[in-house]
C-alpha cells in the first residue's frame, strides 16, 4: 500500500482502528456485484481503512478495494 500523507500538514499518517459507537467496525457500501448475496437483496459492503494526522488530528477515511 502507498504512504499516506496528510493533505495539510504533509506529514506521514498513521493506521488507526476506527469504530462505530466502540461496537462495530465502519463499512462503506459498494456497488459491486455481489453474486449470489446481492441477488436475495444482501449488499456488498468493504471495510475501510483509518489513517490518522500525528501533527494535525486529521482523520481519513480508504475503502479497502482490491481490483
């Protein structure tokens, strides 16, 4: 994966664990064809990945997207 770099302070960011309320992890939904699942009216969601500013605070959202 590339090196994020924070937009403002152009300083590495750090991965960071991001959570929902402390429950549950954030998804992103996606447009993609799910099969089977997306068919029954399941949709495909993708984790994302948090990337945080040390110098800042800035927090930045990725979708894990894998071509």
């Amino acid at each position: 994966m590339n090196e994020r770099r924070c937009p403002d302070c152009d300083v590495s960011m750090t991965e960071t664990k991001l959570t929902a309320g402390g429950q549950y992890d954030v998804f992103v939904k996606t447009d993609r064809d799910g099969g089977l699942l997306d068919r029954i009216g399941i949709d495909e969601h993708t984790g994302t990945a948090a990337h945080l500013c040390p110098e800042c605070g800035l927090v930045r959202l990725y979708a894990d997207i894998e071509e």
